[in-house]
C-alpha cells in the first residue's frame, strides 16, 4: 500500500507520542535554525522533519542498517558530508513513531 499521509500530519502524530514524556521538548514554532523543528530529549535533538522526511539520531551501526535495507539515506545538514549517527527515512510514515521511540531512548540514555 502507497504511503500517501501529509508528512507535516505524520510528524505532528511523532510529536503526539511524547505528549507525556516530561523530558521531551516539542518543536519551537518560531525559530528556523537547525533543529529548531526537532523533537529534543533533555534539550538535545533526537527526531526531526527535515524536507518533509524525518531524521532520526541513532547509533552509527543502526544509521548504517536503515541505509543498507532501503529504509532510509544518510543526513547532510548542508555541509557537504553526512551526519554518521543522523539518517533520512525512508520509511513508510506509519514507522515514524516506533524509529522516533528508538532515537528517544538513543539520545536519552545518552
């Protein structure tokens, strides 16, 4: 089945699974600098809409799987190389929240 959802729909449904996780910080409505669109964790950023995909930080050998199976491509924050714990999904929509649970605890165990 095509993935067809708004991807500004489906990371507002990401956003709705930390509603109550009182470490997690929604995305700032008024700032437009890096990461200010992310979900943090403790202040640091775990999940973001990026160009209408999301981006997740993970560990390096799990950034290096979603790559490998087709599920997502490295993230370059416009400086020319790729970000080695941070990945692009490529994944269907419906997965956004369970990949955004993983870099949740990636970044908050941290």
């Amino acid at each position: 089945m095509k993935d067809v959802q708004d991807p500004a729909r489906a990371f507002e449904a990401v956003i709705g699974a930390f509603a109550r996780d009182r470490r997690v910080t929604p995305p700032a409505a008024t700032r437009s600098s890096f990461g200010s669109n992310g979900l943090k964790v403790d202040g640091r950023i775990f999940a973001m809409l990026v160009r209408g995909a999301l981006v997740v930080k993970l560990p390096r050998d799990r950034v290096a799987a979603l790559i490998a199976s087709g599920l997502g491509e490295p993230f370059d924050a416009g400086k020319g190389r790729p970000m080695k714990e941070w990945v692009t999904l490529r994944a269907p929509h419906a997965a956004w929240i369970e990949l955004a649970r993983e870099a949740r605890r990636f970044v908050g165990d941290r």
